[in-house]
C-alpha cells in the first residue's frame, strides 16, 4: 500500500541513502527534480555560447585549446544531465522541447555578454566557483542518478575554475591596461555571480521542501554567503577589488557582510528580459534546427541497424 511505500520513502531519506530511479517516490519530489536538473542541463547547454564567443579569439593557441576543451565539457554535462533526467520518465526531447518553448528555466547568469577576453577569466573564476560551491552538495543529493552525475562534473568544474583564475592572475598582474580589463570584467561579473544562487531565502519558493527531501543540502543564502567568504582571500592573491565597498568581516557571525545583488534584476532576467535571453535563445533554436537532418540521419541509420539484425 501507498503508505508503507511513502515510509520507506522517508527512512531511505533520512538515513542519507539514494532513493534510485525504480524506488517508489512521491510526484512532487519526481517533478521537483525533472525541473531542477533539466534547468541544470538547460544551463550547460546555453552556458557555452557565453565563452563560445572566445573561442576564435582566444590569445593564443593554448588558450583557444584550453576554452575549447572547457565549452565541450560542458556540453558533455548537459548530456550527463539530460541522462540522468531521463531517469525519471521524461525524454531528452521532450526537455529540449520544453527549453526551446520557453517553459522551462537556464541559469540567469548565461544572459549577460561577454564582451572582452577578461571575461573568460572572470566566468572561470566567479561563475564555474559559484556553481562548485552550489554543486558540491548536490553530490550528496538523495536521488541517486543526480548524485553522481555530480561527482565528475564537480571535478570538471574545479578545472574550468581554475583556468579562469589563472586567465585572470595572468591579466592583473600584466600591464595597467591588462590589469584594468580584470578589474573590469570582475566589476561586471560580481553581482551576477551572486544573484546565480537564487533568490533570498524568503523568497525561495522550493527551498524548504527541497531541504526536507535532501535534494538541496543548504539554503540559497547560505551557499552565497560561503561563496562570499571563499572568493575575498582570492581577490586579494588576484590583485582585484569586490566591487562592494560594504564588504567587511564580521567577526561576530564570523563570516564577511557583503551588499545583496539586486533581486528585481535576477526577476527581469529570469523572466526573460536580460540582456542577452533572446539572443541566447534564438541561437539555441537555430543551432536546433541545423541540426535536424544529423537527428532524422542518426534515427534512420538506428532503424535500419535495427531490421539487419532481426533478419
Ligand atoms: N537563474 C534562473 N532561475 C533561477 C535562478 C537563477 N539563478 N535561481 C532561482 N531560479 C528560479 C527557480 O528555478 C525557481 O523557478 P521555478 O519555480 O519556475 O522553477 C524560482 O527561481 C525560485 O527559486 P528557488 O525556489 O530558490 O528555486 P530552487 O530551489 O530550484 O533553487 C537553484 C535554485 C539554487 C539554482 C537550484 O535549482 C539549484 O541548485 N540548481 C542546480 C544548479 C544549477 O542549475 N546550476 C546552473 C548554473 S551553473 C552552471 O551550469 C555552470
């Protein structure tokens, strides 16, 4: 019966063990994780035209090799993600369907342009640190397929993080107009960073009951402000500046007070209205349909192996 079902639901839960994808669970919790790890995916995806843009450009030939093999990583946790999502009894189609009809979510981060060589660095060092620290947690995630799939990306990540670092290192300590396009790129990428997390706690509409079902491990806020407190001893070694004149430690909560991002603005974004959404968006629809004649290609090869190997 449902209820003896729903408790051991809850024991497997609370013993921190993995509920797998033939487990019994409630629907909410299924949907709750189609929705979170398809937006997952959906960022990786759209997370590649961003630094895309710089591939071509790149400063030299170990860079463009390095970028390179950044953005195709990401691209593999997309598929890793829509994989594991398919788990739960929804197609890879159907998701990139939903993404392509604007009915489901991207990380608001992917909609702001890239506009110097810099800001390769500073998405390395801010944005793949931000989603390290979010991600992290994510591999103690209760639903299994979730929980590994962000093992290895969690590694990747840490790789992408630390060759934006070192982009930027390079730029602040080169010459003053180097130095300034790290200061720069930082300035813009800050704020940003930090609205990734999410709104505040009050606001976070899924936070509790995510918590309760151990599919978050910590709540938006805290996972910023542990992202605040990691990224000051690296400004410093850097030789950039927090954009944020209100940043200091507070020794009583023994952690750094530091200015929100502006909230209304993450909205505006994830609503649709950043500055680059439908940029993003039109290039992931056209990159779609150039690609429908490799989908119709592989199907038809697929079918054909299927009939030689029943005659
Ligand atoms: N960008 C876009 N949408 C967001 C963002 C964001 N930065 N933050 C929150 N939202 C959306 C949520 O999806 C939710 O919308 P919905 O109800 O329509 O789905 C709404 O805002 C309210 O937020 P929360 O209740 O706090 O949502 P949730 O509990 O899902 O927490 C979070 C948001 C922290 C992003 C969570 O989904 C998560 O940890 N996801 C996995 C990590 C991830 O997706 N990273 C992508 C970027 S990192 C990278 O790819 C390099």
């Amino acid at each position: 019966p449902d209820e003896d079902l729903a408790a051991y639901f809850a024991e497997v839960v609370d013993a921190e063990q993995k509920i797998e994808p033939r487990d019994w669970m409630p629907d909410a919790y299924r949907r709750t994780l189609i929705r979170q790890i398809a937006q997952h995916a959906h960022s990786e995806i759209i997370g590649m035209q961003p630094e895309g843009n710089w591939i071509s450009r790149a400063p030299s030939l170990k860079r463009k090799a390095i970028l390179l093999a950044k953005v195709q990583d990401e691209a593999g946790h997309g598929l890793y993600l829509y994989a594991a999502a398919e788990t739960l009894g929804i197609s890879r189609d159907e998701l990139v369907q939903l993404l392509l009809d604007g009915r489901q979510k991207y990380s608001s981060i992917f909609n702001y342009p890239t506009v110097s060589w810099a800001d390769v660095g500073a998405i390395g060092w801010l944005v793949d640190g931000a989603a390290i620290v979010n991600q992290v947690p994510l591999c103690r995630c209760s639903y299994g397929p979730y929980a590994r799939a962000m093992i290895r990306v969690c590694k990747e990540e840490s790789f992408h993080q630390r060759q934006g670092y070192e982009i930027l290192h390079t730029l602040a300590h080169g010459t003053p107009e180097q130095h300034a396009m790290a200061q720069d790129a930082v300035d813009r990428w800050w704020y940003p960073s930090l609205a990734m997390f999410g709104p505040p706690d009050g606001n976070s509409t899924h936070s509790a009951q995510s918590m309760a079902w151990k599919i978050k491990r910590f709540s938006n806020d805290d996972l910023r402000q542990r992202f605040v407190d990691m990224c000051v001893q690296q400004a410093e070694i850097l030789g950039v500046r927090i954009p944020d004149a209100e940043l200091r430690w507070n020794d009583e909560r023994q952690a750094y007070d530091y200015t929100q991002p502006d909230y209304d603005e993450l909205m505006r974004v994830i609503s649709g209205d950043g500055p680059c959404n439908r940029e993003r968006m039109a290039h992931r629809r056209a990159a779609h349909a150039d690609g429908q004649w490799v989908r119709e290609a592989a199907a038809a090869y697929a079918a054909k192996r299927a009939g030689q190997k029943e005659t």
